[in-house]
C-alpha cells in the first residue's frame, strides 16, 4: 500500500498506531467502525442462513 489514502478497512486501524505515542481511543473507535459493517451483514445474513438450513434439514 503505498497510498495512504487507498488503505485497506483492516489496515486504516493498524495505520492510527504512533510508534511512541497510541491514541488508543481513537485506535478502539476505528476498530469499532470496522466491525459494525460485518455485525449488520451478519444480522441479515443469519437468519436467512438459518431458515436455508432448516429447509434443508426436512425429509421430503
């Protein structure tokens, strides 16, 4: 990555890091801003997954 502005979402929190001095603050809020897109995909995506397996688990 050399363009700091074209980072990855895992690699912009890493990036918040000082080599002295962390704000870990600021560390926490970009790693909690990377997580919430995962927790909303994986609320929707869950009970659709459940209810394809269960459909599945039936004897026709």
């Amino acid at each position: 990555m050399i363009d700091p502005e074209k980072v990855t979402l895992q690699v912009a929190p890493a990036n918040l890091n000082v080599l002295y001095n962390a704000d870990y603050a600021l560390v926490m809020a970009g790693a909690l801003m990377s997580v919430i897109p995962l927790i909303v995909v994986f609320l929707f995506g869950a009970r659709h997954f459940l209810r394809d397996l269960a459909a599945g688990a039936m004897k026709m």
